[in-house]
C-alpha cells in the first residue's frame, strides 16, 4: 500500500468524515475543506440500519455511535386515513442476529460529532472550516481544488463529498441537473414533554397519507422526539432549511385522522426542506477526482439510507485504496463501480416508496393488502441486500 498519498476532501459532513476517516486508516495524510464556519450537522434524527453499524465499525465508530443511539423495537406504517396500524417490522433480537447489527435511531449532530471526535483524534487529518470549494485540477501530479477566497490546496486526489448541490460534482458531470419531485419535508424536534403520550412509541413510526406522510422516533436517550413531515406540491427548486409555517403544514394533512394530525399542531418552529434527487450517472470519476454521498447518488429520504450510504462509500473508497496497493486510478475505477450499483438502487427504490407512502385510492387498498400480508421473516428477505452489506459488497 502506497502510504502518505494526499487526498483532500471537499465538505465535512457525514460523507466527508467517514471519506477522511477510512482513507486515514489505510494510511493517507487527509485534508477536509468545509464551507462552513464550524463543523456541525443540523438538529434533527436520523435513522441507521444495520449496513451503517457496519461500516461505522469497520470505521472504528461503531462503538461510540451505539452508545449514542436509541434503540427502537419495530418501524411501524399506520394508515393515515383509518387510524389503524398497516404493518410493522420488528427490529428486535431476531432481526439484530440476523443482520449483525441493530436498526437504531440517533441525533445527527451525535452521530457527526462521533466522526468528528475520531477525525480530531487523528493527526494525519486536518479538518479546514470556512473554505468554500469552487472548482478542481487534474494535473499531471495529481489534482487540487481553489475555493471562494482564492486560497488552492493540492493533493495526490480529490474526493468531492459537498452534498448535493456539489460543485466538484457540477465539473464532473458538465452540469448535470437537480431532479425536483415536488416534495416537501418539514422537520421539527420536540421535547419528549410535548409529544402527545398515545404516540410515545418506541418505534419509528410512518403515517401513511394521500399525497403525504409523517414520520416520527424518539431521540437522545428519549428526552426529545424526532418528527418530519412531508407532503407533495409544486415546487420549481430545491431549498434546504427554510423556516416553515404550521399553516402550509396543517393544511397539506387535512385528510389525516386527527390522532396524528394533531402532532402537527405541537412544533413552535419547523424548519422546511424542499426535496430532489438526481439522475443516476454511469462516471463518478475524472482523473484524479471522484464524489461520495449526496455529491454522487442524492436520493430521497424514504428509505432512510443516504447517510448510510454515504458512510458505506467510504468504507469502499478505503478499501479500494487498500487493494489496489494505493493505486488511486484504479481504486476509484473499482469503488464507483462497486458502487454505483449498490447507491442507485436505494435512490431509485427511495422514489418507489414515495409512492407506496403517498398512496391513494385504489393504490392504497393494494399497499395496505401486500403489506399487511408480510412476516417478518419475509420482510427480512426482503432487506437482506441492503443491511447485508457494508460497503465491502457490491
Ligand atoms: C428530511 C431528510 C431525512 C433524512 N433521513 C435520513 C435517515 O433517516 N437516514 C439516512 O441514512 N439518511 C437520511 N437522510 C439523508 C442524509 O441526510 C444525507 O444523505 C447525508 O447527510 C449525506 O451526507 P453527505 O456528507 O454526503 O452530504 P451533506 O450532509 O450535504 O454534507 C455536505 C457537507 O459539505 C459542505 N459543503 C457543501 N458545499 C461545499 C463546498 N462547495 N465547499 C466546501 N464544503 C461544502 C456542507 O456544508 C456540508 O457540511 C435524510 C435527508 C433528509 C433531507
């Protein structure tokens, strides 16, 4: 393995760190350039199966990740327009022997905070705020990036991990476009006070509207509850963090029983995310530069998977490096095509459950039908591919 190779990496998020952090450990010195001013991640859950326990362990993470997490005992779908419970999958002892590992739910800034304390930890990483990346160079050394201020940082590679408004990503592609799907996510955490107590479940929990779902979990060591909603509109661009109304939030629920939609009268602030994907693209690659996490696959939250794929890249992207005896050319040849099967398949099977979700109609009726027929055992054969892996399987 060629030690000492230089890899900058562009953003500091869950991708960022986890790339930072594998590529560290395969004996790479790692510079990672964050726009902005502190690292940090914004204040809301995020759910982890199996897969990102996986690769958070063979990141060295998973142990201090566990203690962080709360463990649920199923996810649950209700049917929004009954009341009554559609199907639920147990995540207990059965389901953690068969794949490894736990299905678990966890702050985000704990989860990056995790990636963030091992990233410190480490001196051949240097972690870089306020350098807002615009741009990439293949040279025949290797490649670098300038930022905003105009200051340039030059490495043996470029790894573009800057989310999915990604500017290395942007270069790469010649300008590929955002994919709107006119879906709206609308995110609050309450303390645990607030939340209604028929709904205090220790499960992550999906009410299934037309047009429309909620998703609530509880949250650091239960003293908050989790809540996102999300509804379909017509929207013309992607926005992040918005602050949004209870009225937008209210009315897009008018044909949810009341015992949900009165959650939706409880947040004080929410805050609002217009969603998008994108295409999937056959190249993640050029030269000396390659994108990991949202920069590469964006998908849909639906799945609850883009975090976890994000830290399965790099775990791939390390791994890679490994194998192909620090030969970076080839490792990022073999890591997009392990993997660009593998993070399309959740981004396009996130687009499938959007539907399934928002059903209507006689669509509903099919949904509430299969599912609700399910076992566990089947839903597990079910997930098999997906909390299976690691980021090691294609
Ligand atoms: C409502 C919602 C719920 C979700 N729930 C889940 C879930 O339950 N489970 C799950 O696994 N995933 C979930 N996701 C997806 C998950 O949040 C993302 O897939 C994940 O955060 C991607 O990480 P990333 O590091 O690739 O990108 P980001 O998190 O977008 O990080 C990019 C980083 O790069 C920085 N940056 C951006 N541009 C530049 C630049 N030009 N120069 C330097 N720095 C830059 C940003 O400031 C940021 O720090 C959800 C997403 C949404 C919207």
């Amino acid at each position: 393995m060629a030690r000492g190779a230089k890899i900058i990496v562009a953003g500091g998020g869950i991708g960022g760190l986890s790339a930072a952090l594998g590529l560290a450990t395969r004996g790479c010195r790692v510079t990672v350039l964050e726009q902005a001013d502190a690292f940090g991640e914004i204040g809301a859950g995020i759910q982890i199966g199996p897969n990102a326990f996986h690769a958070m362990d063979w990141l060295g993470v998973g142990e201090a990740a566990r203690r962080k997490a709360v463990y649920i005992d199923k996810l649950v779908m209700m049917d929004g327009m009954s009341g009554e419970e559609i199907a639920h999958i147990p995540v207990d002892e059965p389901f953690r022997k068969r794949f490894r590992n736990p299905y678990a739910v966890i702050h985000r800034a704990d989860l990056h905070g995790v990636l963030l304390d091992a990233c410190r930890a480490r001196s051949d990483i240097a972690l870089v705020t306020r350098a807002r990346v615009v741009g990439y160079a293949n040279d025949r050394a290797g490649a670098s990036v300038r930022t905003e201020k105009g200051d340039a940082y030059a490495g043996d590679a470029v790894i573009g991990c800057d989310g999915i408004r990604s500017r290395i990503r942007e270069q790469v592609t010649g300008g590929d476009a955002i994919r709107l799907s006119g879906h709206v996510a609308y995110r609050a955490v309450l303390p645990i006070e607030k939340m209604p107590e028929d709904l205090r479940w220790n499960a992550a929990t999906l009410w299934a509207g037309p047009k429309c779902h909620m998703v609530h979990y509880p949250l650091q060591g239960w003293k908050t509850f989790n809540l996102v909603a999300t509804f379909q509109t017509e929207v013309d661009a992607v926005g992040v963090s918005e602050a949004g109304t209870r009225e937008e939030i209210l009315s897009r629920f008018g044909n949810v029983v009341q015992r949900a939609r009165k959650l939706l009268e409880v947040p004080t602030e929410w805050r609002r995310w217009v969603l998008g994907d994108r295409e999937p693209i056959e190249n993640w690659t050029d030269g000396r530069v390659t994108l990991l996490g949202d920069a590469a696959h964006p998908t849909h939250q639906y799945f609850a998977q883009g975090a976890c794929m994000a830290m399965e890249d790099a775990v791939c992207l390390a791994d890679k490096f490994d194998k192909t005896n620090g030969d970076l050319d080839a490792a990022f040849q073999a890591y997009q095509h392990d993997r660009i099967i593998r993070a399309y398949r959740v981004v396009l099977s996130s687009r499938m459950l959007g539907r399934v979700y928002h059903a209507e109609g006689v669509e509903r009726k099919i949904r509430n039908s299969v599912l609700g027929a399910k076992t566990p055992e089947e839903f597990y054969d079910g997930l098999q591919w997906l909390y299976g892996g690691n980021g090691l399987t294609p």
